[in-house]
C-alpha cells in the first residue's frame, strides 16, 4: 500500500539526503527500471540509485517510515520476476547501478571485493588482467549482487558450482528501523566459528536484505579448451555418456549441456548468428555440447585434452553410444546454446520451465512430461535443452502462434502446474533449480513447500524483514 | 539441570520405547561415549542409540519432557568438545553409531545417501567399488553427521571445498515438541525454489536439530598423483609459490600444505611410523606438501603430470625460489604430516589453534605472532603448520614439559585469547577455520562476534532449538 502523500514525503527525504540527482520520479526516468531486460514489467512509485552502503540504509530507513516497499534491482535480467515492480506503482525500486565501480582484485588469496552492481562482464574483464575468472556461465549479464540473490548455475555447474560455492562473504543492508548494515566478510575460505548467516541471503530473491558488497572466490582462466557438438544415438544414452565422460576427463570437463532438435531447429530458423554445423545433413534429434578444459600450463599446448577428446567420442561412435560430432569453432556451438531462450520467443507464447532433478531422473521425466503435454495439451510444442551434467532441466513449452487455440492464460498455467506436480511429486524434484525466487513462481512456492519448510522461512524473513518491506516474494 | 527422578524416568521411557539393548546407563557402557578420541572428556548421565530417524525423534521427545539436554555424538573425533558431555553428568548422550549402515550410492546421480553415523571410512570404501570417493582428508575417522556439523576442511581443500560444499541434501530432527523431522533432500544438485534451510545445520555443532541422513555428492577417485615434499627458500615466498603453482598446476592441484622445523622434527623425534625424508641433511625451517592429481583417464599412465611437477620444481630450484625437494613415497610424505597433532601430545601441553585468515596474511601474521609470543610467553615453543592453500593455520603452541614454568591453565588461555585477538582484530581472520563450535571456544564466540550477528544466531538457535535442549554451545 502506498499514499501520494506519503510517497511525496518519502521522495523529498530522498533528495534531501541523497541528492536529486539519484532519486528518479519522471516515467521517462523510470521507464529504464520497470522493465526487466528478460521477462516481466510494471510501473514504480519512483527509482533510488545510493551510491553507498550508509546511502543503501537511509534508503531503507527513509522507506520504512513511509511504509514503502522496496524492490532492489541490480542489471534486471531475472527470470522470475524478482526485480520488477508490480502493475500499480506502489513498489520503490533500489537500484544498485551506481554502486558498480569496485573490483578489489587480491591476487595471492584469489579473490575479488566488488560492489553489488558490478556486471558480471565488468568483472570478468578486470580478472582477465590477472588471468583470473569468475566462471558461471550464463546468457546474460547480471550484476554480482543480482548472481547472489538468485544463486545462479548455469552451463559450467559441473565444474564450477553454483555462486554460493563461490561467496565468501558478504555486506547486507537490512530494512529495520536502523537500517543495520551486516558485515559477514573477511575473505575466508575456512570459517566455522558459529552460525554461517550469509548462507541466508545467497538465493533468497532480495527478501532478506539488499546485498551491497559481497567477495568471491575466483579461478584462473582456462588456458585450453576442447569443444564438441556429439549426437547420442538416443536420450536414453545420455547419462551413460555423462558417467563415462567424468570419468575419462575428470576435473577437465566442464559442461555437458543438452539440446533438442526442437531446441536447436528453432534457433538455426531465427537467429542469422547461429550456424548450423549438422548441415548438410538434418539436425538430430539430440544433441550434447561437451566441454573440456584445463587451466594448467602444458607443454603440449592443450593437444593432449583434445587427443582425449577425440579418442572418447571415437570410442562411442564405434560402440554406437554416439552417431556423429561436430568440432566447429567452439564459440559457434556456444552461440547455438546462448540463443535458445531468445529464439523460443519468436516461435510464440513461451512457457519456461527451470527445473532441477536427479541426472539419472531427467530422461524419464521427459518421457513422463511429453506423455503429460500430449494428452492433455497437444497444442503445446516441446523445446527442451538443459544442462545434463547437474540436473538442470529447461522443459520450455511454446503455445504455438498458429495452428492451436487462442493463447490462453489459465490453460498454460495449468500446464506449468501439471509439470511442476510430476517435477515435485513423483521425482521429487525442484520447480525452480536456478532462476531462484520471485512473484511468477509464487505460488508454486505455496504450493510445494512443506509446511514444515515453509514456517521455518517465514520466521526467518520475520527476523530479517520484520516490516515485510523487501521484494515481492512472500516466504510465508 | 538433571535430577535423579527425571533421569530415572526418561530412561524408563526409553527403554520401554526402544528397547534395554539402545540405552546405556552404567558407568562402564558409558565409558566409550565420555572420552573423546582425540580432545577432552565427561560424564554422560546416559547414552541412547537409537536405530532410525524415528527413535532419534522419540529420543529427544523423551528428554524434552524430562528436561534433559541432548548432545549428539557421532564417532567422537571433534576438537572443540562439541560432542562431549559436561563433568557433573548433566547431559544424555544421543549416538548415532547404530545408524551407520545406510550407503546408498546413486552412481548416476554421482551422489550418495548415508545415515548420520557412517564413519568417512567406511563411506569411501564403499564408494572406492565404484571408483568414487568423499575427498575431504583429514588425520581422524568421523561419521559423516559430524564432518556435516562441524563443516570439516582439511587438506584438500583447495580442489575439493569444505564439507558443505559436498552435501545435497539433510534430514534434521528438531528437539521441538514433537521431535519435527526436516527433510530437506532430494538429491538435487540445482535447487532454488525457497530458502536453503539446510545450510544452517552445516556448520553448527549439533546446536540446531540432530543430523540423521545426508545426500552428498561424490567425486571421481582420483587415478594419478605426484606428490613432492618442497624447502622453499623462506617463509615469505610461500604465496609465490601457491600462486605460482595454481597457474601451472590448474585444477589438478589438490594439496598445498605448510609444515614449520618445529612441527617436523617433533614428528620425527616421536612418531617412529614417520620416516625423516631429509637425511642426511638437516630438516629445513619449512616446507611444503605439494600433491597434484588427476580423476582422468590418461594414455600415459599419469606421467604427465609427474613432469609437469618435476618441471614446476626445477624451475622453482633454478630461480632460487626453492632450495630442495623430495619425492618420496607420498604415503610416507602425508604419515609426517598426519601426525603433527599426535606427535605434539608427547612433548608437553599443547594449546591448538584453528585459524583461518587470508591466504596473503599467514605469514605476516606468523610474524607477528611470534613476536607477541616471544614477548610475553617466551617458554612456549611454536610448532604451526597449515593449508597455505587455503589459508587455514594451525598455530599451535606446546607448553615444555621441561625448561618452562608450571603449566598454568590461566596463562595459557591468555596466550590463546592474545593470539585470537590478533587474528581477529588486525586481520579480521577467524578463530574456528575447520573445527567448529563447541565448549572449548563458547567464550571466544562470546568476545569475538559482533553483536548485530550474533542476535540473530541466537534467534535461529530460539527457533530450532526452543527449549534450548541441544549441544553445550549456547549461540546467544
């Protein structure tokens, strides 16, 4: 809830403590926050850009008083809504695009100190100076701050974990009366000398507290690579491959990413930058993109990695496991990974599904699920990809533009939910494996939690953000 | 607070509940469970063993009613007297040594299932049938609920993280009313649908519910490793080395381990297992265990990364930067530095500290700290080794048993309080790096933790342990 004269009030504050050049009020101003660059709009009671931590807690302070909720918003590339403000203008935006400019490399403990706002692009820019990456691997651009809240995994999980494997501290502010900054930092790799809170705030979607600072441990930059596009003689060999690839590339191999043919047809129709290496032949019916990498000097300039490589998928070709593979530029084969998400868009209505289960459950899901899509939503089409090497699974479904019924909200909702049932109960899966928390899977959350589970956040969100002023997520 | 009605009562309700043969009253049945195997003992008012999640849940149900507080034990190795009972026999032990025959492994999942009370051991050897291996190493024997309570380290740490690192999923019985059972598993590698409650019971010595079952992910065995034991010129180009080391050695470096002259001679001089590999040459001022490894399949039988270690060696000894190195059978490399801790016992009483700090500060600090103890405790003799690799020190210190004044138990806590203190407030380092919490660090927890951050562990503690019925650390 929000009154003009109370959002009046609260933008005054605002200006007379922070400045008027960083409290945004025109819809010309505002415009740049309220739509996410992936998914989702609305309209914001008006934008705060703190340049500082102290600034972040008057920000918070300011806004309680009035009794506005606010919305912390690093690069806006969510996927679940969780930075956006809703359709009626009563959420503030905190935007942390000002506090983007610190990136304190130390080079001895391996690790970096930035601010929030730092893109990922930003970041990674300054650690190659050093030979040195932060390395989730991902089709946008987020900001540090945004990676943490929603504890992104993306195409190189296998090797490199997710982010919270890689935070070593972080500074939050809170939305209590004083507007207390926690400090959990120091650097630490090794820290077991009481309860480890930041865990608290890696995932949560912004609903604990808006994450200023945070430090995290970097790798060296891969020196060698090996790439290849490998097609399975069918889905149902693929975790075979999987378990042979760990072990014949062990702590070399880095992604093993799948694609439908769906999938991949869909981008070679869309997207001018995609090439597709299957050519002159059809693209199959699947398709692996396994990657390979060592960070280590090697007097053999990386031919070894390669070599080995090459002699797995000759070894698969001859037992039949595989069929064919393609060694084009590895950054070709990236961009047809990159640009599923965004060619699925011109194909019609997407409905995006994040879900993560066991390695060993995902091809029997897909069974499941397309017998579930075909009975019930025949219309729908299938454009699955996903990253096999963790579980991940994006089991998008597209409402065709032609040749099916009107689009029709409350059927792809039910479509969503009839998935996320067999996700949740029958594998006992998760309906959101790395796009985290936000007001599109609300419900769900309601929905699948255990009570148990449930209370034990809701308490938790009580003791951090006992005004319920943060974010749009409600872990009640 | 314990009487003697209410003790006899429980135990007549356990008994009945799960049998004579789970419940141990008698001062020599209870013996196995007041000592612990490597630091500190107690008395136990009695010991239950209960078989199941179930009986763990009617256990604590039990005590609650009757008010007797609960700490749970596993193989009892911890350092910190987490799982130890006090000295007036107030607290009933809860062991989970009957719940140790669960290994489930999920070779596809490349994950596996365990009861809390599996010992590291047995786990591994279960799991080396499948070429697979939990990497944390560590000089003692745990259960894996302990190793989860205590977030164990190591030293492998550097390529393999701590335990959280390693676990997909918990199930947790609270000592609440109802003796709640939390599951919190799945087996899920990417999962962001809510908050990850089960990260606050990893790490937090049995203060918040009572690990029963953990779903963690395995590695692959490794198949190669070269192993060097390595005399840097000084202390002050360790980093440079590290450094130096992880761009060569990439993700293959696994260990990186610091040992001082102090800490092996002792070793030398009292653990005959241990053979002196530097003979007939004096044992150096420090130096490093270096291992690198590879899970892969090579054609070359793992030569390659022998040469590139001999390489990296020559290299170093050519620039000065190293002055010898030994290749020994790695097995006995890594028997010196497993028995630092035993060895140290024999020569008089030793104040073990547990430091974590960043991996550029650990020789400064070792400079200051000297001097500090050089200054005002010049009896004490310095035996420190660590994880260079990750910033983990043991910086322990031996009261002589001869050439020094009468072991005063109050003098030597100044020494570890003045020690801490500088760890703490000049390099914002931490007091428990790989240990955990327990009795033996309460006071510190107390004096070093800021306030704001320990409010709200309390208020965790207040909400999964309600009647304040679990562990002898008390997180307010």
């Amino acid at each position: 809830m929000i009154s003009l004269v109370e959002r009046a009030a609260c933008i005054r504050e605002l200006v007379s403590q922070l400045g008027e050049s960083k409290v945004r009020t025109t819809p010309e101003d505002l415009a740049a926050y309220e739509t996410s660059v992936r998914h989702g709009s609305g309209l914001a009671a008006f934008a705060v850009l703190p340049g500082s931590t102290d600034e972040v807690s008057a920000t918070l302070r300011c806004c309680l008083r009035h009794g506005i909720t606010v919305i912390a918003q690093g690069a806006n590339t969510g996927l679940v809504g969780a930075a956006s403000p809703d359709s009626i203008g009563t959420h503030a935006i905190l935007s942390l695009e000002k506090m983007s400019t610190l990136i304190e490399i130390d080079r001895i403990n391996r690790s970096v100190l930035t601010s929030a706002g730092v893109r990922l692009s930003a970041l990674n820019a300054k650690l190659a100076e050093h030979e040195l990456v932060f390395p989730i691997d991902l089709g946008a651009d987020p900001s540090i701050g945004g990676m943490i809240a929603t504890n992104t995994g993306g195409a190189r999980f296998i090797r490199y974990g997710d982010v919270r494997r890689s935070v070593l501290g972080l500074e939050v502010v809170l939305a209590d009366e004083k507007g207390t900054v926690l400090n959990m930092t120091g650097g630490l790799r090794k820290n077991n000398a009481g309860v480890d809170l930041k865990q608290l705030f890696i995932g949560t979607g912004g609903a604990f507290g808006v994450i200023t600072r945070a430090e995290i441990e970097v790798q060296t930059l891969a020196r060698h690579v090996a790439t290849a596009l490998v097609v399975p003689n069918s889905e149902d060999v693929v975790t075979e491959l999987l378990v042979g690839a760990e072990r014949v590339f062990g702590e070399t191999l880095t992604s093993f990413e799948g694609m439908s043919r769906n999938a991949m047809e869909c981008v070679f129709r869309h997207m001018p930058r995609a090439r597709n290496p299957f050519l002159p032949d059809p693209v199959p019916a699947y398709a692996l993109l396994i990657e390979t990498t060592s960070t280590g000097e090697s007097e053999d300039g990386g031919a070894e990695l390669q070599q080995r490589l090459n002699a797995f998928l000759e070894r698969s070709l001859k037992s039949g496991t595989i069929t064919n593979a393609v060694f084009d530029h590895a950054d070709q084969l990236w961009t047809i990974r990159h640009s599923i998400s965004e060619a699925l868009q011109q194909e019609g209505r997407v409905i995006g599904l994040d879900i993560g289960l066991r390695r060993g459950d995902v091809s029997k899901f897909h069974t499941d699920a397309r017998a579930l899509v075909e009975k019930h939503f025949p219309w729908l089409k299938i454009f699955d990809f996903g990253h096999c090497g963790d579980g991940g699974d994006h089991f998008n479904l597209v409402w065709p533009k032609d040749g099916a019924p009107d689009f029709d909200n409350a059927r792809a909702s039910e479509a969503r939910e009839a998935l996320y049932s067999l996700v949740v109960e029958k594998y006992r899966g998760s309906f959101s494996a790395e796009h985290g928390i936000g007001p599109l899977n609300q419900i769900y959350y309601k929905k699948f939690t255990a009570d148990s589970n449930k209370a034990f956040a809701g308490r938790i969100a009580q003791m951090f953000n006992p005004n319920d002023l943060l974010g749009r997520f409600s872990l009640n």
